[in-house]
C-alpha cells in the first residue's frame, strides 16, 4: 500500500477520481491474463491526458518508485503484472482518443488506451482498412498491441501492428518525451526508436501517441471452410496453400477437440466429426477473389479435404469467422486452468509442428485443444488443465517446455504474438544468444539507469 503523503499527491495531480487505492481496486490490477502468481500493485493511477501521462512518470522516477504500465490486461505472458508490491500501476485507458483519422494521407493518430475494434470500426466508416486484429480486440489498447507487436487472424496477408506503426510519442523512464517517426511514409530523421519501442513490454518508455498506417478498403471477399478426416491433412493443406504462391486474408486452424467445444457453446453448425477444419478468406479485386479462391479449393481437395463450403450469405459468414474468435474463451471454460502457448515455426513446418504438439500431449497425457493462424505458422495449442493438481500441472509445463524446444529446432519461435514477460524469459537464451541477452540488459540500463520500468519482463534489468 502506498503512503498517504503518495497518495495524495496523484490526487492533486490527476484528481481523486483516477487514483485507485482501495484493496479490491489493487487485487484487480495484480493479474493479467497469463498463468502466473498474482502481485498486488502499491498504487493504481489513471491520467487521462498527455500532459498527466508525462507527470506521472516523472514524478515515480523522481521517487525510485518502479512502474508497469497498463493497457487492457489482456497480455498472456505476464507483461502487465506488478513487479513487486510497491509497484505502481499506471493506467493509460483513460487516454482513449481518436485525434485524426486522414483518409487523403492514409494514416491515424491516437492515444494509446484507444480500443483496437473501436479504432477499426471508426477507420471503416471512412471507407478504409486498418488490418491488424488480435483475438483481444473487443478490449485490447493501441498501446498494448505496440507493446506487445500483437497479430491477429490478418497477419498472413496484411502483416502485424509493426507494419503499420509510422510514428511513436512516448516518455522515458524520466517523463521527458520522446518523438520518432512522422505521418510521412518515409521518414530517416534519428534512430528507429518507434521500431525499438514495438514489442518492447513496457520496459523502455510509455507510449503516449502513435500515428498508425491505413489501408484502401479491399473491393472483395470470399470465404470457405475445408473439412478434413485428419488432422495432417489439413497441415499439409496449409502448407500446400502457401507453395501455390496465394496468400489469403486469413487461414484458420481449428482441431476436433477445439471443434466441437465451440460447437457446444456457439451453435454454429459446425462439422463435430471433423478431425480438423480449416477457415480461409481471401480478398482483394473481385476478379482477383475468384482467382485465388478456386487455386486455393484446389489446393484443398488435392490435399485430401471431405468437403469445401462456402457460407451463402453474410450471416452465416460471420457466425464462422465468430466462432474461430470464440475458441479462446470457449475452451477457457472447460477446465480451471487455460495455458495457451503460441509457439510459431515457418509456414512449411506447420505440418511437423502440428505432428509434435499431438504426440507431446499424448506423451504427457495431457489434454490440448489447438487452433490458430496456421497460414502464417502462428498455432495456439491450448493446455487445459488444474494448476491445483500439481502432479498434472508439472506435465503440462514439462509439456510445454519440450513443444518450445521443438519449435526452436524447427527454425520457429518462442512467441509469434503474445510476448516474454515473464512466462518464457528463461527461454530466450535457448532461441537467441548470450549476448543477446547481455545487449538488451546494456541497453535497458543505458535507458534506465534505476530499473524502475517493468524490471523482471523480457531480459530482466
């Protein structure tokens, strides 16, 4: 618990409205959405401006006080739990605005507690496209998918949140602020230091603002779902996909066990009998549809498909495309506790990489259900399991660590999306090198001098 005197000096600064002390308000910001021992923060603090923004930083700095800044807490690697109990939480939902969306120049600026699917749906009725989607964007912020680089169903074709990052305002451990990148499309003025912040956790700045890429609208689409009896089938489909040099929008993996818990839940109609369906929409020109859509139905059959549907209208469409979005939280519901790795290999080794997680789980005995964004590598093999059995949940990580040691020797990995943290900081060396993990502490020293931001997560300071 944070002294009365801190207390109220955030209350003088950001009103008493934003600053959160009580014990139930400290518990909920002591969690995100990763397995992990919860930590209860000190203090929660929310501004709701730039200016507040840049003065709660510099007033923690000036105090020693360490930091970790929060967007949503949809993070699943630990990114956005307290270091330790005096930590300070600093909220940045409270700065939630669109301050232009320039469709002559192709670009937006907003403020990082902005609601992914708000700022999509805002980008939309302008008649343009911003592409990266994460699974969390009902609820996840600008700023935590730059913090986290997060992807989404779009990344195959359209890329993820650093493809469409032009330009970063943030403050240093410090609170002065710092500018990089422009609302030009090219732009060499000083270092890449908007690169250096994406995927950074929170561990060398705090985003204030950032100016985001859009995209035309695309003219057309056109969805299929693909039924397989067997699950390699559908990995060697995938695979086959890519070699024909067609690149869809999207291109979905669920497995049986994912399949029909969906089912049970959504009502979607889906093939419970089905070893593995595939969900693939591909865009574009209209011709262009037609084209890439029947290259990739005869990829489908010629990899060993029962069946290719195509939705008849909108509705059913989106009831798909819903119930690939519901697999998380529906499988989430099956037992207490939900793992969900996202150990990424390059595309044509998603057959040998979907052959290792099933025999890791049979080996282990272990119940997973996989799905994912199998046309970029990017599967989500989801452990479903009772971290109070401790017997069971040793399996599940001895589980994970062999799929993570398999991913590596495929040239993959260890996350495509959800991040380090802390979750899987002892992996790093094993993926990297040594000195890469000495760099990364130089820097975030040089950086911050009192390891005050995030100090446990990515490499550790």
């Amino acid at each position: 618990m944070a002294s009365q005197a801190l207390i109220k000096d955030f209350e003088a600064l950001i009103g008493k409205e934003n600053v959160f002390s009580s014990e139930a308000d400290l518990q909920s910001y002591s969690y995100d959405s990763a397995v992990l021992t919860s930590v209860v923060p000190a203090l929660v603090v929310r501004p709701t401006s730039t200016e507040q923004l840049g003065q709660c930083v510099k007033k923690l700095y000036d105090n020693g006080i360490p930091m970790t800044v929060r967007g949503a807490g949809t993070n699943l690697s630990g990114g956005t739990i307290p270091d330790q109990s005096d930590t300070v939480v600093v909220l940045t939902n409270g700065l939630n605005r669109i301050l232009e969306i320039n469709p002559n120049d192709l670009y937006a600026v907003v403020e990082p507690g902005v609601v992914t699917a708000d700022f999509a749906a805002a980008v939309a009725k302008k008649n343009l496209f911003y592409p990266p989607d994460p699974g969390s964007q009902a609820v996840s912020t600008i700023g935590g998918n730059i913090a986290e680089n997060a992807g989404g169903l779009r990344g195959l074709k359209y890329g993820v949140t650093k493809d469409y990052v032009m330009g970063i305002e943030f403050f240093d451990a410090t609170g002065a602020i710092v500018k990089s990148g422009s609302r030009t499309v090219k732009c060499v003025t000083g270092y890449n230091l908007a690169g250096m912040m994406i995927q950074s956790e929170g561990t060398l700045g705090v985003i204030s603002q950032a100016v985001l890429k859009l995209v035309p609208s695309p003219r057309a689409s056109k969805a299929l779902m693909a039924v397989f009896d067997d699950m390699q089938k559908a990995a060697e489909a995938v695979a086959g996909i890519i070699a024909a040099h067609v690149l869809p929008c999207t291109l979905e993996f669920l497995d049986n066990n994912t399949i029909v818990r969906v089912d049970d839940f959504t009502r979607a109609g889906l093939p419970r009998e089905a070893a593995a369906i595939l969900l693939i929409e591909v865009d574009g020109h209209p011709a262009q549809v037609a084209d890439d859509a029947a290259a990739v139905e005869k990829v489908l059959k010629e990899n060993g498909a029962t069946a290719v549907h195509v939705p008849k209208d909108a509705d059913e469409k989106f009831k798909l495309w819903e119930a690939r979005r519901m697999a998380l939280p529906v499988l989430a519901r099956c037992r207490p506790t939900t793992v969900l790795e996202d150990a990424t290999v390059p595309r044509s080794q998603i057959p040998a990489m979907m052959k290792a997680v099933n025999a890791i789980a049979a080996k282990y005995k272990v119940e997973v259900g996989t799905f994912g964004h199998a046309g970029d590598g990017n599967l989500h093999p989801t452990f479903l399991c009772d971290k109070r059995d401790a017997e069971e949940f040793k399996r599940v990580e001895a589980a994970i660590d062999e799929m993570f040691d398999v991913a590596i020797k495929l040239q993959g990995t260890l996350s495509g999306e959800h991040g380090i943290g802390t979750a899987k900081a002892r992996w790093m060396e094993k993926e990297t090198s040594r000195g890469t993990i000495l760099f990364s502490q130089r820097l975030r020293r040089a950086l911050d001098p009192k390891g005050l931001l995030n100090a446990t997560k990515l490499v550790g300071i």
